[in-house]
C-alpha cells in the first residue's frame, strides 16, 4: 500500500501554515487547579491566509496576534476566535491575510489540571512529613497536548519546543531538556521561581514533557557521558535503584544497536503517582506509574524486577524508535509499539539472560496477540486511523504484541545481523523526521537481500493468523511426507469469511535435527518433505512444525503426529518453549470446536511432573481456563471431575518441583516466578490443611503489621494468599484485611489488597468493596483492580459485578469519561467479560446499545465475541466424552 492510498481519508489540519518552534510558557495553580500560559509558535505560512486552525481542547483563549519576520513592526490581531469542540480546534480568524514566509503567531490562553491523567494533570501524593499534596504533570500521547497549549497535535508536525515553568520555589520542575537559566520572579504578592530551558530537538507535539512537584533523585552517567537520574516521592530514592543501573546499561546498549548514540545530554525517569498506562516515552523525560519504576529490592519479587526491567528497556527503545524516528501517522503506530516490545525483550535478554526472556515471549507477548487476534473484531497491525481520536482503541496487544511477535518473526529469517545493519541504516536515514512501514522493510530487504515487504505485508496488512493443518503424515524411509493446508484461524470456528494467505516461514524439526533453516510456504497448500535426523527410526520419530514457536499461527497436527509428540513431550525430548507452544495450539484448537477439550486433557497427562517455568504457564493457563469454562455452566459432576484432575496434576508439580513457601540461595530468576504460579495452582486446585493453616498463619502476621512484616507474605504469592484466606473467611477477615490497607502506601503494596478484598464469599462485604471501588478512596488508576477482584472470586462475584456496573455506569462514566480508553476498557473486561452464555451475550449487547461508549466500542465488540465463542466452547464439552466417568477414569 502507498503512502498517498494510507493517508486516503485522514482528518487533518490545513496545512497553509506549519510550526518550526514553539516558546511555551506556563504558571500553574496547584491549590485552584489551573494554568495561565503564553506561547509565541515560530511559523511558515505556506499560503496566504487570514485563518489559522490548530488544535485544542478545553482551553480558553486571551490575545492573539501574528507577525511577520519580513515586518516585525507590524503586528496583526485575531479579529475572532472559532472553537470546534467536536474536533479538538480553535481557528484564529486575523483582520489581514498573514504573507507566505516566516512569521510567529503569539497567544495567551488559560487550562484545567484535571484529574484523568491526561493531558496537563494534577496528582495527589505524600510528602515528607507525611501529609498529602498536589503535584502536576503531562500525558501527551496520543492527542492530549492539545489540552495544554494550543498547537498542531500530529505526529508529522514535528518541531522544536521551548518551555518556561513558573513555579513555587520550593518544588523541582522538569522538562525534556535540561535549565537554561532560573531566577525568582514577582507575580502579584507571590515569589515564584521562573525555570528556562533549553531547546529541545525537532519532534512530535506527543513527546513533550512537564514535571512539577516534591522529588527526591539518585543519578548514575552512562559511557557516553549521559547524565540519568530516576526521581522517587520524598525518601525513596532506594526504591528507584535498580531502573537506574538497568537504564544505564540500556542506554550504552542502545548506542550500539542503533549506531547512533542517545541525542539528548540527559535522561530523567520519573515516577508519577497517578498515571493511566505503564509509562510513557517522552523524549528524555520519562513518566511511569510508581510500580514500574520503583521497586523494593529487599523485599521485592522476581516478576516486579522482571516488570521493571521490561518498563525500562520499552521506554528507552522509545528514544530512537517513536522519538528520533516517527511514524507519520497512527496507523504506524505498530512502528512504535511493537518494534519497543519486541526490543524491551532483547536488550532484558542481554541485561539479565538469567530472565529467559525468549522462553517466555511465545507465552507472555505472542499469546496475548494470537488471542485477540483471533477474534473477527480484531484489526490489522497497520489500521487505518482517519480520525485521531479513535487511535486509543488501537493501543492493544496487536500493535504491541503482534507487531512484536511479526519482528521477531523477520529477525529468525533475515538473521541478526542483517537486522541490526538494516535498523541502522533506518536510524540514519530518517532522524529527525517520520516514516512509513515500507521504510523499514526497504532497510531490511538492503541489508539481507531478502525481499522483506513481500514477506511482511501479509502479516502487517490484514488482520488475522494462520491455522496451518497437517492433512496427511506418513514416515517413507528416511523422509516424513506432510500435506499442509493453512486457513484463516477464528476463535470462534466459524467458517471465515473470506479465503486469507499468508506468506509462513516453517521452522521444522524432527526428533534429531533443529535449527533447520526455514521453509517459505506461500500458497494455500503445500507438500513438504522432511529429512529425519541421522540414527533416527521411524518408531522413534516426530515431525513439529513451528520450533521455538516463531511464526505466529496455530498448528493442527494428524492424531498420529500428536500420539507422537506426546511421547516426545513424556521423555523430555522437546525445549521448554516447544512444550508450552503445543499445548497453547491445542487449547487454542479446543476453544475454535477444532478438537475436543477431552484431547486437550489426555495431551496434558503427558506433562505430569513438569518442573519448567514457561510450560507451567502454558498448564495455567487451560487448568484456569477450563475451570471457569466449567463454572460458567457444567455440570456439577463434570467439574468436580476436572478439579479432581487438576489437583493430581498441580500436587504432583508442586512436590517434584519442591519450591515450598521460602525461597532458596540456590533458587533462580525464574524459580520465583514458578513458586508464584504453582502458588496459586495449589490455592485453586490442592489447598490441602497444612496449606491452608500456613496461608492464614501468614496472612495473621501480614495484616496485624503490613509493613514490618512484609517479609512473612512475600510480594511473589501475597495475593494470592489474601485472596485464598478471603474466600474462606468472613467479615472478619475483611476488617483485618482493610486495616492493614489503610496502613500501606506504596502503590504495589495498596495493588495485592485491591485484587482481594473483593474474594469474601459474604455478599454484604462484596457490596461494601465495590462501593468503595468508586467512592474516590481508591485512585482513578487502580479502581478497576477492585472491580477484577469481585468478579474474579467466584461465578456470584461476576454476576454481582455486572449488576454493580450497570447500577452505577453513569458514575463510572462520569469518573473516567475524559481519561485514557483503558481505563474504561479494563472495567468493562471486569464486569461483563467473564460470562459463557448467548443470553449474556445478548444482555451485555442490548445494554450498551442503550448506553454507548464510543471509544470503547471496538472493545465492546471483542467482549461480546469472546463471550459467544466460549458459550459454544461450553455446550461443546458439556457434550463431549468429558460427561462420562470413564473418561476420567482413564486419565488417572
């Protein structure tokens, strides 16, 4: 696709006049919760014109005037000032036609700091002594800097920006560069410190940044000379050490990958105490949640060091990927986000190889991806965005995640280093300015010699995956024959509605052989032939066809292929990524009504006693799965059945695996994360006495002195401890559990007590919890935590979740209706994106078709279709051999 046939469509601002410069200058109120401000914007008027539309968003607007550089005397006034309040402009209609040349348009204008975390916004945090205090900051991304200042808010817009803060003396104030000058100033009665600083480089209206408030900073400089400082809330500044020495082994890291070194002469991390996402790149100064950047490393578990880690390595991606180099419009944004997750993998790898960061990705970013790519209300990788304010609904896992998984893809075919050295040539080509996703593939295909946009584009321009199925296997001498046959794969196994192909690199290996190169099939259907390894007999023998699960598809294999390769998995033939990646297929097949639950459970038999990290997720995830599935409407029978099954399976991993409730010196990274999973297996599944008496043990210490006796529950299994001793208590438990919480204030601590205290069985106690979700007590950002608590605890809690949403969806609305869509998105998913039945389907459908909420309707849309794949899911296996005993019976 062109770029003229892209921007087909596109809403954008006349482009007769276009910024070069920006002087901002702005005073914010921190006690009324506003901001005067004054800009002058460097111009090229490109046409004549007596109108200039930028955009805007619930700002006010004082004097406005234009003046040529040809004519610096003269100066023009706006005669009138036309809002749009539809589209986010103000027009500035002047009383003469501005000339064509260089000129600046100078603007006084006033602004809310409002509490939606977008935008220019106020926070509320602690300060040294303890009391709470307002501080101030920006989300920008993706079309919020028109809430602070006028401007042109697209990506392409790029320019250089200078901003000027005045500010109480007492705070520290910070933008993406670093002070010019500071000096104290009169305003009315008031001494207030006026902060210059220094010009930053041309970029995008998204990147720009603004900080003010009570921090305290440690700092470390990388090789390059880079000065990097992580800001913490007052008397924290231990918990901000371990991003700082990832940051600056990233950075150096980056350098040269990249081949072009970090432009800007600091770095500032800071962390934010409300804020909607994880983080947020702005160029040298960036923002992120306090849980993403700040972490205990006494007590700290090994998935909030992993987290951590990821945030950081993202972030800095951000720096040349999004921020150096940006996509022209949203529709690339996928050049963004998914180019930095699939980076914040490799440079963890590299920092921490003690992380696996590899094994995990099939499960922890290509699943996520294939799951919400299944759904015929996904969307391709490069949507078409004509509108930017619809492009929240598009910060999901197929910008992310998919466009992650596709990268690794071409990385596997095209080979590291034609990868760096194409990324390179990228980077210097397009600095400073913005791209297409067909630059990228140019680069590639010039570095490798391979014609990278023929391979991509199948993968970037439609929505939707392969289903790759073995349609005949059979074993001639030396020489496994397969016919394969790839479809378009739905979640819901609805015949698709139209015929897709994709160009599929297979990685192939046998029982003896890996590493083979890969085999291109690029038709519908293909024959392939496939060489066993040497000394390999036709008895012994297995054929898997996407190793190191690379290709982001699922893989149906022959009943003789499968018998094969679980004999393969009983033997511990296969990698640990190969193990979980046949299982994800097979649930993933299971769920489409391709194969039946009841295959899915044999297949997992061969995994008893499995001691890897990677393949416990993969067993989470279809023992979890199907035990809600089984909730939401099996018989009684049937699921005591499965839960029977489930316990053998998780107290036959606990005990091989022996991770008991204290860690070990000799314990690894990813030991941690299994203790922490198998944990909560074992709550769900195999609580036995003696469990159960040391989780309240536990829990008794825990609540009487949170803080001091953090240790006794630790971070890795505390919720799920609090949410086991929940479901089994009364309001007792809840009471202690409270009080402990009003004793907490770090936001990870405050997160585990949001996602349990809504597991009490009592129903008085799940009304009072989500009463209080929205009572204001609880952060705009962390109320929905409470929200997937109740509805997580049990099939009541669902349904009295979805009864609270809809009792009170005018106050949930009214309380994030001008944040982040996710928000909203993550309270929707709590409330109604549990259910298994088409008359839920129906009831969810018809509600918000009284109450739209049309920024999230795409998501609405992927809710509704999950709930009816899964109610077919449900009559699917209520019907299969999993109604008989004997089944069962035979899994034993």
């Amino acid at each position: 696709m062109s770029a003229a046939e892209k921007a087909k469509g596109r809403v954008l601002l006349p482009n007769l006049v276009q910024p070069t410069r920006y002087e901002v200058k702005l005073t914010p109120d921190l006690d009324q919760y506003v901001f005067d401000g004054q800009q002058s914007v460097e111009v090229e008027v490109q046409e004549a014109t007596a109108e200039v539309t930028m955009n805007s968003r619930e700002l006010r607007f004082g004097a406005v005037s234009f003046t040529a550089d040809s004519d610096p005397d003269k100066v023009i006034e706006a005669a009138a000032i036309n809002t749009n309040i539809k589209d986010m402009t103000v027009t500035f209609v002047f009383e003469e036609i501005l000339p064509v040349g260089k000129g600046k348009i100078n603007i006084e204008f006033t602004g809310i700091l409002n509490n939606q975390m977008a935008g220019f916004y106020r926070s509320n945090y602690k300060d040294f002594n303890g009391n709470t205090k307002v501080m101030a900051s920006t989300q920008f991304e993706a079309i919020d800097a028109r809430r602070c200042f006028p401007c042109w808010d697209e990506p392409a817009q790029k320019a250089v920006f200078a901003v000027t803060l005045v500010v109480d003396p007492t705070l520290t104030a910070m933008s993406n560069m670093p002070e010019r000058c500071s000096k104290l100033i009169k305003v009315g009665s008031k001494t207030l410190k006026e902060i210059s600083f220094m010009d930053s480089p041309k970029m995008s209206t998204y990147l720009l940044a603004i900080v003010i408030g009570e921090f305290d900073y440690i700092q470390d400089q990388t090789k390059n000379g880079v000065l990097v400082r992580v800001y913490t809330p007052p008397n924290r500044t231990s918990d901000g050490e371990f991003a700082l020495a990832t940051a600056t082994k990233c950075l150096d890291l980056y350098d040269e990958f990249f081949g072009l070194p970090y432009p800007l002469p600091k770095l500032d991390m800071v962390a934010i105490p409300e804020f909607a996402a994880g983080a947020m790149e702005n160029w040298g100064l960036v923002t992120y949640r306090e849980v993403d950047l700040m972490i205990d490393q006494k007590n700290a578990s090994n998935q909030q060091k992993q987290r951590v880690c990821i945030v950081v390595t993202h972030e800095l991606a951000h720096q040349w990927f999004g921020n150096l180099v940006t996509m022209g419009w949203w529709d690339d944004l996928w050049l963004n986000e998914g180019f930095a997750s699939w980076c914040e993998n490799w440079a963890a790898d590299v920092i921490n190889p003690q992380y696996k960061m590899w094994d995990q990705f099939p499960f922890d970013t290509l699943g996520p991806a294939l799951r919400l790519d299944s759904l015929e209300s996904s969307h391709p990788i490069q949507v078409p965005i004509a509108r930017a304010e619809t492009v929240d609904e598009v910060f999901d896992a197929i910008s992310y995640c998919k466009g992650a998984s596709v990268i690794r893809m071409a990385h596997a075919v095209i080979g590291h280093e034609a990868f760096r050295k194409g990324l390179q040539a990228y980077m210097k080509k397009h600095q400073y300015s913005n791209t297409e996703t067909f630059d990228l593939w140019s680069a590639w295909s010039e570095s490798s010699g391979t014609a990278v946009k023929d391979l991509m584009s199948t993968w970037t321009e439609q929505m939707g995956f392969p289903l790759l199925e073995v349609k005949s296997f059979k074993i001639e001498g030396s020489v496994a024959k397969l016919s394969l046959e790839q479809s378009w794969f739905l979640s819901s196994g609805k015949v698709p509605p139209e015929e897709k192909t994709w160009n599929v690199p297979l990685l192939i290996r046998t029982a003896k052989q890996t590493g083979r190169d890969a085999v291109m099939m690029t038709s519908k259907t293909m024959d392939v032939e496939v060489p066993l390894g040497a000394g390999e007999t036709a008895d012994e023998a297995f054929i898997m066809i996407n190793e190191g699960i690379v290709t982001p598809m699922r893989v149906s294999y022959t009943p003789e292929m499968l018998q094969r390769l679980a004999k393969a998995v009983s033997a511990g033939k296969l990698s640990a990524i190969d193990r979980s990646g046949l299982l994800m297929d097979l649930y993933a097949l299971a769920k489409a009504g391709k194969i039946g639950l009841d295959e899915v459970l044999k297949f997992v038999s061969s995994y008893a006693g499995e001691k890897d990290y990677v393949v416990w997720e993969a067993l989470d995830t279809v023992l979890m799965g199907s035990n809600k599935l089984f909730m939401g409407g099996a018989p009684p029978e049937m699921h005591a059945r499965f839960k029977a099954f489930a316990s053998a399976l998780v107290s036959k991993g606990w005990k091989e695996v022996d991770c008991g409730w204290t860690s070990k010196p000799t314990d690894g990274h990813t030991d941690g994360l299994l203790r922490s999973l198998l944990m909560r297996l074992v709550s769900h599944f195999a609580p036995d006495g003696d469990w159960i008496e040391e989780a309240r043990r536990r829990f008794d210490l825990y609540v009487e002195d949170p803080e001091g006796r953090a240790s006794d529950l630790p971070d890795e299994y505390r919720t799920t401890v609090l949410q086991a001793v929940l479901s089994k208590g009364g309001k007792e438990e809840y009471t202690k559990l409270m009080a402990a919480y009003r004793k907490l204030e770090k936001n990870v601590d405050l997160k585990h007590v949001q996602l349990s205290v809504g597991w009490s069985p009592v129903k008085s106690v799940k009304e009072e919890v989500m009463s209080w979700a929205i009572s204001g007590e609880v952060k705009i950002q962390d109320f929905f935590y409470v929200m997937i608590g109740v509805s997580a605890s049990s099939r009541e809690g669902l349904g009295m979740m979805w009864e609270f949403f809809k009792s009170n969806f005018k106050t949930i609305h009214k309380m994030v209706k001008s944040a982040n869509g996710s928000i909203m998105d993550a309270c929707l998913s709590a409330s109604c994106g549990g259910w298994t039945s088409e008359e839920k389907a129906s009831e969810v459908e018809a509600f918000f078709e009284k109450n739209p909420l049309p920024a999230n309707t795409r998501k609405i849309s992927q809710i509704l279709e999950e709930i009816r794949a899964n109610a077919g899911f449900l009559s699917r296996t209520v019907a299969s051999d999993l109604a008989k005993e004997e089944f069962w019976n035979g899994l034993a």
